[in-house]
C-alpha cells in the first residue's frame, strides 16, 4: 500500500512538473523556429545579393565588349584612317556591326526584365503553330543560307492549333532556331518538327550541330551562361536568348527541354496545349 502511495505522489509531482515545464518548451520551439526562418531569410537574401552582384558585372562585361570595339574602330578613324576610302567602309562596318549587337543586348535585356517583373502580359488566343514557324524560317532562311544551312519545317502537317501568346512563341521559336543556325556548321541542317497529342502539341527544334557537354546542360538557361564564351562572342548572341526562352515558356506553364551529344547535334524542345475543337467554337460564338 505504501508503494502504492508513493507512486501516485511521485506522478502526481511529475505532472506538476511537465505542467510548468510545457509553456516554456512551447515558447522555446517557437524561438528556434523564428530563429531558423530567419536564417534561411539570410541566407536567400545573401544568395540573391550574389546573384545581383554576378548579374551586374555580366551585363558590365557584356555592354563594354561591343562599346569598347566600336570606340575603338571610330578613334582610328578620326586619328587619319578616315582619309583612306578603303579602310574607312570597312572600320564603319565593324563599328555598326558593334552598335547592333549592342543595341540587340539592351533589348533582350529590356525584354528579360519586362518579363520577368510581370510588366509584359501573356497574350493567350488559339493560334496556328505550324504557320508561326514557317514565318520563323522564312525570316531566318538568308543566315542559313550564308552557312549552306538546310533549314525547314515538316511539311506532314497543315494547321497545329495551340492556345498560346503568338508573340512571344515566335521569339520562343525564333531564339531556339538562330541559336541552332549559330552553332551547326557548314552544310549542317536545322529541322523543326511536331508531335502531336491529345493534349499537348511538342515542338522540337533539331540540329547537327556541336552539341552541348552534359555538364553544361543544367545551365544553359541561365542568363549570360556560355558554353566557351570566347566562341559564344564570335558567333553572335546576347547570351540572354535562352533565359528569355526558358520565362515566357513558364508564363504558358511550360519549359524547354533539351538533348544534345557533343559532336552530333542538339534537340531542343517544348510543349503547348493543343486547341480542342469546342474552344474554337466558343470562340467563333
């Protein structure tokens, strides 16, 4: 019976305890947990504060390199090589040819910010894909055919509606095609073709080009990321024709997807939701 007794006292006193005991542990578990929300608040706010840091000086880097190639063609000129016919046309071209890509580089990067602060809105309408691309190809056809480049769409397919901004695919479609043409040497091809589902429509834009190292393949995207950035520079670009890509695909709900062997060619690709027969009439109501 004592024992007894002595056991219902002690359990007595431990519930006492545990009592005074459970509101300081509750408000412990909410300090640790303020304490590490904020510490992953730091920790974001640092990465982003790198991330700005890298940003600024990419696009310093970027903007200096056509800048400082067009001062220096026009400072030769003014320095006495304007006299010479010859040499004057050449250095004037050089010099444009700079101030284009610069001009080009602030527009992509006008375009990635418009995007990516929300200011530019999706325009979504039930659209011809095929047609998209075969306008894409007939604005691209002269830089292939510099290259002896065969650039073509399927031609197994005569409507692909898709409900997408017809706008932004085209520089979608338009971006994934020139950068194909960039880097697929001469004699090489560039072929766009389709899988159609019931669902979704695939894009895939196809070349025989250089391909892409697989430790490259995660970064591709990112804005300014360059396979070999002094080849990246001589074969044109902004750096930023991807990372426009890869946001208005994410304003359809979508992303690019990409194969590539290193020698042999990459495959870039993306899907669209295919338009269904009662949204067309909805429309025409």
């Amino acid at each position: 019976m004592m024992s007894k007794l002595r056991k219902k006292e002690l359990s007595g006193i431990s519930k006492e305890r545990s009592g005074a005991l459970n509101p300081l542990q509750k408000i412990n578990e909410e300090i640790f947990s303020f304490a590490a929300l904020k510490q992953r608040e730091i920790d974001e706010l640092k990465k982003l504060e790198a991330f700005r840091k890298e940003f600024i000086a990419d696009v310093s880097h970027e903007l200096k390199t056509p800048i400082f190639a067009a001062q220096g063609f026009v400072h030769t000129l003014l320095d006495g090589a304007v006299n010479d016919r010859n040499v004057r046309s050449k250095f004037l071209r050089k010099a444009a040819k700079s101030l284009d890509g610069l001009d080009a580089l602030v527009q992509d990067l006008l375009t990635l910010s418009q995007i990516e602060t929300g200011d530019i809105k999706m325009h979504f309408e039930h659209i011809d894909l095929y047609r998209l691309c075969q306008e894409v190809v007939e604005q691209l056809e002269e830089k292939a055919d510099k290259k002896k480049i065969k650039l073509k769409v399927e031609k197994n397919h005569q409507k692909i509606l898709v409900f997408a901004d017809w706008q932004r695919i085209t520089q979608v479609v338009t971006n994934l095609v020139s950068n194909a043409i960039n880097y697929t040497p001469e004699d090489g091809e560039v072929i766009i073709r389709f899988d159609i589902g019931k669902k979704n429509i695939t894009t895939f834009v196809a070349d025989t080009g250089e391909g892409i190292p697989v430790q490259h393949l995660g970064r591709i995207f990112e804005r300014f990321y360059r396979v070999d950035k002094s080849r990246s520079r001589e074969k044109g670009g902004t750096g930023l024709g991807l990372a426009i890509v890869k946001h208005i695909l994410e304003g359809h709900g979508s992303h690019a997807e990409v194969e590539s062997t290193v020698g042999k060619g990459s495959i870039f690709s993306f899907k669209l939701p295919r338009s269904r027969p009662d949204d067309l009439n909805d429309d025409s109501d």
